[in-house]
C-alpha cells in the first residue's frame, strides 16, 4: 500500500476523474435488508437514491462501493461487522477498503464495524455531506475514518483505533470543507489520532484523543491554499506516546505530541484539556506545539501564523505544556492554563 508520506504530501487516491454530480433532495426510501452472507454491494446496486440498506447482526463481506445519492448503510451496532473476504469493490478507486462513498451527496454509514482492510476502513472521495456515525473503525491499514476532497461531512460518535501507518480520523485536501465536522469521537492507538491536512473550513471538537503516536494535527504540507481556519476545541488529548518510527518516504518519528500545528493560518485552539503528552526523539514534542509547515519535497515551509490558542488547560507535557516553534509573532496566547511553555510567558501565572 501507499506509504504515508505519499497520502500525507500527495493525496493519492486514484478517483480524481469523479465529478461531484446533482444533489437531488431526498424523501423516505425503501428498506433493503441483508442477512449475514449476503451482497451488501448487491443491496446497493439494486438500491435507489433514498434507500436504506438495513444490515442484520453478523459478518460480511466489506469492499462495499456506494456511488448513488443519499443512501444509508445501516448496521445493528457493534453486532454488524464487515471484514476482508470476496471482491473489493473499492479495490480500484481507493484501495482495499471496507466502505468507499464516491462522488455522491447525502450518503450515511451508521452503527456498524469495519475491520481489517489494507487501505481506509471508511473513505468518501468528492462527497458531500458524507455522515459517519457510531462505527468502529478497527485495525485498518492506512486510515480509519476518512474524507478527501469533501465537503460537510459529519463523523460524530466513532471509535477508530489500531489505524497502522497514518490517521484514524482525517479530512483534507479541499479549499473549503464547509463545516466538516470531527466531533464526539474516541480514537485511540493509531498513528495519528486526528488529521487535518491540506484543507480549510473544518471543526475537531469534543473528542477523546489518547493512546495514539500523535493527539491532532492540522498540516499546511505546501499545496497551494495551505491550511487553516479550523477550530480545534474541548477535546481532551491525553497520554498520546506511542512510538511511530521515521517513514522511509521522509516523514519523521511521532511520540509524545498533543495538539500540533504543523504550519496552518488561523485556527483557533480552544478549551481542550491536554495532559500527559511525554515526547520523545521527535521534532515536535510537547502538550500544544507550532512549527512550521514542510514544502512538497518535505523541506521547511511557511510558518504557523495568525492562530489563536485560547483558554486550554495543559498539564505534565515535556519538554513544556506549549511550544511555539511557529516561525512567526502573529500567533496569539490568551488565557491558558498551564505549567510551563517554551518560550516562557504563554501560561497564565
């Protein structure tokens, strides 16, 4: 598969002829039911704008490829599982993968498990208003819960964990994501609990974030237009110390980062409780960190600058609660509660 260097610096998914089409309004659908060992993608493709595929407690087959408007795939909780087996249907536009939503508006997954496929658990590709609820994204290859080139999207109420080579939870490459929202959720043991990249718009809030290599980051990766405008508030970000060794592709270590802002214009950073957060040999450690972003070829790139990062609570990080390696003085420190900060002066006495 794709290491994470190429997704983090290239966006590479391979369905970048689909055009977003109509956005039809959506009334009450029909139900298609579909017993453990059945054809979700047989549902699907028999399904109408609208429609709902209702999925019994059991196993099935994943590699499920949605391009019809508004419809919902619903499970029976953690009870409904897909997993590899049979054709991938997604093989081709995004990799072994165990939902991929393509080009489509209106789409839900909803109150299900996707577990162990090579490439995303869940990836909408030129969606808009793709909504992820209540499903467990479990031992996925490259990422858990994902969205690129996108707009509205809501993933809310998720567990996503064990997400080997990048993050569990990401939006990124659009100009204008339009509100995407990142809330409620628990991701915990990937590599990056949530990602931002290369996008706008976007709202991380209210989630619990431990266990991963790297809490949140928002990256500016040197694609035209940058990052920025994203409100990243009252999560709680705590004990994100696993070790990611270097990419061979150029990406560094992970260990021991909370919040980072790697690059980005204009985010804020707000009420979110980030404690624990230990470092280690890597270039960014710390509770809430700024540097600067990276070019293309992975060079250094533009400054953090013009964030606010207001009213936290960050306690026992190292080597400090804040670290402001932005590269710039525009960025702004206002009533956060902390213990230490580098430089000093960004914690309230």
């Amino acid at each position: 598969m794709q290491p994470i260097a190429r997704i983090l610096l290239a966006g590479a998914v391979t369905a970048a002829t689909v055009a977003l089409g109509a956005q039809p309004a959506m009334a009450g659908g029909d139900s298609h039911i579909v017993l453990p060992g059945q054809s979700i993608q047989a549902a699907v493709d028999a399904a109408h704008p609208g429609d709902t595929i209702q999925l019994l407690p059991g196993t099935y087959d994943g590699g499920v490829k949605v391009t019809k408007h508004g419809i919902t795939i619903q499970g029976a909780d953690g009870a409904t599982v897909l997993r590899p087996g049979g054709t991938n249907h997604c093989a081709q536009d995004a990799g072994p993968s165990g939902i991929c939503v393509i080009g489509v508006h209106g789409v839900t997954v909803r109150a299900l498990g996707v577990e162990g496929f090579e490439a995303f658990g869940v990836i909408g590709f030129k969606t808009d208003a793709l909504h992820v609820t209540a499903v467990h994204a479990v031992n996925n290859g490259e990422y858990g819960i994902t969205e690129f080139e996108s707009t509205r999207g809501e993933f809310v109420g998720n567990w996503v964990s064990g997400t080997k080579e990048d993050a569990g939870l990401y939006v990124g490459d659009i100009a204008d994501a339009h509100g995407t929202k990142v809330v409620g959720n628990h991701t915990s043991g990937n590599a990056l609990g949530v990602l931002v990249r290369h996008a706008h718009n976007v709202v991380v809030s209210g989630n619990f974030v431990d266990g991963n290599c790297t809490g949140i980051a928002l990256v500016d990766d040197g694609q035209a237009g940058g990052q920025g405008h994203t409100q990243v508030s009252a999560n709680i970000v705590t004990g994100n110390n696993r070790f990611c060794p270097p990419s061979p592709d150029g990406v560094p270590p992970l260990q021991g980062t909370g919040i980072v802002l790697v690059g980005g214009q204009h985010n804020t950073v707000s009420a979110n409780k980030v404690d624990d957060n230990l470092g280690g040999p890597v270039p960014f450690p710390g509770g809430i960190v700024l540097v600067p972003g990276v070019t293309e070829t992975g060079g250094p790139g533009a400054p953090a600058a013009h964030n606010l990062i207001k009213a936290n609570v960050a306690h026992g990080n190292l080597p400090a609660d804040i670290v402001d390696h932005s590269g710039s003085a525009t960025n702004v420190f206002e009533a956060n509660v902390c213990g230490s900060s580098l430089p000093a002066g960004h914690c309230l006495p």
